[in-house]
C-alpha cells in the first residue's frame, strides 16, 4: 500500500531479461538499510518487489512479469531514464495523499501540459471503459502520483500541478503524447462493483464507451 507521495527520483541503471521476466536495476538516494529483499516499492506507480537488499552503490533491484510489463509503462524503460519512487507505507504514517495500491488500471495519454498562474496543468486521455471511476475532485495517480481531478470530459480529464508537486516529481518534464499509468481510487471501484452486484444480472450496463482496444487498457 502506497500514498502517492513520492518520496524520490530514481535512475534505471540497467536492465535484461532473465527466465521470463525483466531485471531491473535501479539507483535511488534510499539509504540501503531501507531498501530490504521482499520489500515492496512503487515505480511509476508500479508496487515491485525487491528481489535483494539495497547496494552500497545505492541501487536495487527488481523484477516485473510480463503481465506487468503488458499492462504499464515499465515495458518502455531504458537505461538512463528517470522514475518515480515510493516504499510502501508503515503501520501509523500519515497518510497524506490517498490509498494507492501500485495496480495500474489502464494507460492515459497526455495530450496536453500547459503552466497557467504559476501551476503546471495536465490533460489526459484515458480508455472510457475507466469513466465510472474519474470523478472530478476524485483522487487518481498518475505515474505514481496523486493527484485530485480538476474537471472531466468523455475520455479526458485534468489535473492541476502546483510548483511543489512538479519540483518533487518529473511531471513538469513530461510532454504531449507520453503514456503514463494510470490508478484510480480503489475506493471508487468497490463502490462501483456493490452497484453492480445489487442492480442484479439484468442491470442495464452504463455507457462507458467501446471496449479498450488494447489489453493494457490504452486510451482509444
């Protein structure tokens, strides 16, 4: 379990393919006494397990299945590329962003990112079969980060960066065109599943849009 709260800038040092799934090597400013094997850490919003302790050199690493690596952004990385990091949250932490749980729900694409007054504004197609759950004022993490909904649209929605979120993170740098992970409010999707299940088998479905046309959840 994760806020969304990122708590550091990480640097992908390497990877490779090993027994079917990927390796990845990552350099973070975690001292190594926090970085233990079984731990979990979110990466781009992505919870991983660390499959030994943190180096000395101040890497770590971990593994991610192909099922991951089809259904978020981690397929993509290279060596070089920066990452936002989490550990998972401690029994009595405040929590201060929302519950994350590091299962991306499907890919959003920027199609937009503009500075207005000083704050950094971001607007994200998203696949519409997620519509029940993108609510405005509704909690939702992008890439890792929460986030609150500013407005929403059919596929779309926005969110407002303010200078301390876009300091800390790597949302400022981000430009048009990019995929980012998306996770919406784990709340929102039991509250959705109970409607389902009292409206019964005969519920008319609500009109979320054509299916997805890509399994990882790809905005149309």
């Amino acid at each position: 379990m994760f806020t969304g709260l990122v708590s550091a800038i990480g640097e992908v040092r390497g990877i490779r393919n090993c027994a079917g799934v990927r390796e990845i090597r990552i350099r973070s400013p975690y001292p190594p006494a926090d970085l233990r094997k079984g731990a979990s850490v979110a990466i781009h919003g992505v919870c991983l397990t660390l499959t030994e302790d943190g180096r000395a050199d101040g890497t770590f690493r971990v593994q991610a299945a192909r099922e991951t690596l089809r259904r978020t952004t981690l397929s993509r990385l290279r060596a070089g590329d920066r990452v936002h990091l989490e550990l998972a949250l401690a029994a009595g932490d405040r929590l201060d962003g929302h519950f994350v749980q590091g299962h991306a729900d499907g890919f959003g694409r920027l199609q937009r990112i503009a500075r207005l007054r000083g704050e950094w504004v971001l607007d994200i197609r998203f696949p519409r079969r997620l519509c029940p759950y993108i609510v405005e004022k509704g909690s939702i993490a992008l890439d890792g980060v929460s986030l609150t909904v500013g407005r929403t649209g059919p596929g779309r929605f926005r969110v407002h960066v303010i200078p301390t979120t876009a300091q800390g993170t790597l949302l400022a740098h981000y430009r048009p065109g990019r995929l980012v992970n998306l996770e919406v409010d784990v709340i929102a999707k039991y509250v959705e599943a109970q409607r389902t299940r009292d409206a019964g088998p005969n519920a008319v479905p609500r009109p979320t849009g054509a299916a997805v046309s890509q399994p990882g959840g790809e905005p149309e």
